[in-house]
C-alpha cells in the first residue's frame, strides 16, 4: 500500500508540474506601449512599425496608448497598460516621459519598464527600469555624406558656388540628442564639402507641422541651400519640394510626398531592442540598464538614396560605413571640427544630468569624443564652428 501511495504521488506530481509549465507557456504575454503622438508623426511612426513588426516576430500581444504627452498622462498611461490591460512589459517612447516611468516602475516593481531617449536609468537604482537608444550620429553622419556630396554636384555644375554652401537644420530643441544629430550630419556633409556651413532654427516642439515648415522657409530664404531636420513632421520636406531645395528626412523616407528634393533618411530601427527587451521580459532574466544599438546591431538605418543624389553617392556611403564599422572612422573625432577656433583634448560631459548642468564625467579620449560610452541616451552639446544657430529659445 505504501508502494502504491508513493508511486500516486509522484504521478500526481507530475501532472501538477505539468499543468503549471502548461500555463506559464500558454499564458498571454502583453507589452504596453506609450507614444507622444500617433503614426501621423514620423518619429512615432518609426516605433510603432518596429513595434508591431517585434511583437509579431516574438508572439506577444501589443497594447498602445497613443497621444500621451510628457505629463501625468504617461503615469496613468503606464497604470492603466498595468491594471487594465494586464501588460508585463511597458515602453514609452518620448524624452520627457522619463520621470512619469520611473514613478510608475516604482510602483509596479514586478513590471519592466523601459525607455527611449532617456538619461536617468544609470543613476536612479530602479532594477525594473531601463534607458536605449541607438547610436543615430553615425546614420546622421551617413545622411551628411549624402548632403556633401549633393552640394559638390551643385558646385560643379554651376547651381551654386563654393561660398554659397551653407545648410540648413530645423531641431525641436537645444537637447543634447538634436546637437549631437546636427552636428554629425554637419561632420559628414564636411567630411566631402569642406567649405559647407550651416545655419539651425528651433520650435521649441517635437511635432508642429506650422512651425516646422516656417523654420524651413526662413532658412531657405536666409540662403540655405540644401535642409535636414530633427522634427517629426512634413513641414521641412515639403517646404524644400516647394522651393526646389535638396532634403534630407529623418525617421522615413519622404521620396513619395517629395520626390524632386528627396536624398535621403537617417532612423533607429526599434525592432532588435524590442525583441530582446521581450526576450528577457519573458525569461525573467535581467534586461540592460542602458542598451545602445549600433548599425552591427541593425539599429542605424538609411532610407534608399532619392532619385536625384549625386553620381557615386552609393559607392561613397559603402566606404564610409566601411569605416565606421572597422573604427577608423569615428564620428566626433576631435582633428575634424573646433570650438571657439581650438581643438579639444578632454572635456567634462553631464553624464549623470542631475540638474545642475555641470559635466562631471571626461568624453575624450585619444582624440575620440565617445558619445554612447557612458550612457545610451546622448550627451554630446559641444557648439563646434562652422554650426550657426539663430535661436537658442527651446
């Protein structure tokens, strides 16, 4: 009879083991996700492709809550993905997002939370909460190749004169991730057309059409001669398809809208972060605190080059990545731009952006201004020369 008892309970055991994996493994996983605006604006768009195309790949539900400004809406947002719609996993997308997740992942730590753009994940000491972005500068660099070489084509043929290149850069903001974006496209629109300058207004917003297109128009008028843009709406580009000026796009490909002024268009491909995000999310295993995505990781994307850039651009860009992925080239390496007439050799970063504005963390090394080596999100804000900007209100 003991026997037999035994042997009952093992049984019993068994199925009961069983039917728990059973569940664990059938049991519905869902990612929450937060967007500042919807697919209308090209930046939001960009995560909500990669994120539909992750969750597909992956087999998870995705949850979205769209037009969630940088307030206590992305808090409630977050808490409602949670309590609600029973999500294991939430992402927001949006810089001032930041510490409305960290609130919320304070209280839901069985929750990962997870953030684009962000800066505070290395300091704050919240397990459940994480910082990524990908290394964009060298997509923007690529995307300044293209500009140099369009400008070379104009002066060659007569269109403009080599004191006449001068660009221009429509940013939402004077954040660190505009500067660093700006000045790499500039250093790789250089790096082909030495004499090019370049001229930047600001919105003071991410997403305002209006404002963009008139940022535009007055840089056109002020004698730019080719644009690009760290804002996510059509305002740039279709102001360039009006007046015929060469643009360079950012977070997609803007040849259909403007097919007469299109180059090209630097973006983050969100996918791989949000595959592996979800990967460890479901394993219960630890997810990085600042994760960097790199073009080896296929995360700094080009759009196909516009109809109408220059003759050799393609083989010129292949050399250039060539050199990016090899390391002998190297963004913001220090023998190619000054500040105030000197080339640096160290330089104190607000790595740990604490409030007070003041660098505490050295960026330079051997000649290389490491953008993404102490955190994911951007730090560098050097002015370098070359790089005008007619406003500094945002």
């Amino acid at each position: 009879m003991k026997k037999f008892l035994s042997a009952l309970l093992v049984v019993l055991m068994c199925v009961s083991m069983f039917a728990f994996v059973g569940c664990s493994q059938t049991e519905e996983f869902k990612v929450g996700f937060i967007f500042l605006h919807d697919e209308n604006s090209t930046y939001d768009k960009n995560f909500i492709d990669a994120a539909k195309l992750a969750c597909e790949k992956m087999g998870v539900t995705m949850v979205q809550k769209t037009q969630i400004p940088e307030s206590e809406a992305c808090y409630e947002a977050a808490k409602a993905l949670i309590d609600t719609d029973g999500c294991n996993l939430i992402f927001a997308d949006s810089f001032g997002h930041e510490p409305f997740l960290i609130q919320a992942a304070k209280e839901y730590p069985d929750v990962q939370f997870c953030h684009a753009t962000g800066v505070k994940a290395h300091t704050e000491g919240v397990s459940n909460y994480h910082n990524a972005f990908a290394s964009i500068y060298q997509g923007r660099l690529l995307a300044g190749v293209v500009a140099g070489m369009k400008l070379n084509e104009m002066i060659a043929d007569g269109t403009i004169t080599a004191d006449q290149t001068k660009m221009g850069y429509v940013g939402a903001f004077t954040f660190a991730e505009v500067i660093s974006g700006y000045t790499s496209f500039y250093l790789g629109a250089k790096s082909i057309c030495p004499s090019v300058t370049m001229d930047v207004k600001f919105t003071g917003s991410w997403y305002d059409e209006t404002k963009e297109k008139e940022a535009a128009n007055a840089l056109i008028a002020g004698g730019c001669v080719l644009l690009s843009q760290h804002a996510d709406s059509m305002g740039a580009p279709t102001a360039c398809e009006a007046a015929g000026i060469p643009n360079v796009s950012y977070n997609g490909s803007t040849a259909v809208a403007c097919p007469e002024t299109f180059l090209v268009s630097s973006r983050i491909n969100w996918a791989p972060y949000f595959e592996y995000i979800i990967g460890q999310a479901q394993k219960g295993e630890a997810i990085a605190t600042d994760w960097t995505g790199t073009i080896e990781t296929d995360s700094v994307k080009l759009t196909d080059l516009g109809k109408n850039v220059a003759e050799g651009t393609a083989a010129k860009l292949e050399e250039v990545k060539a050199g990016l992925l090899d390391g002998t080239i190297n963004v913001f390496d220090t023998k190619n731009f000054t500040v105030k007439g000197e080339t640096l050799t160290t330089y104190l970063a607000d790595v740990d952006d604490d409030g007070t504005y003041v660098g505490e963390t050295e960026a330079i090394e051997g000649g290389i201004f490491y953008e993404s080596k102490h955190r994911s999100g951007p730090y560098f804000d050097l002015r370098i020369d070359g790089i005008t900007l007619l406003d500094e209100a945002y």
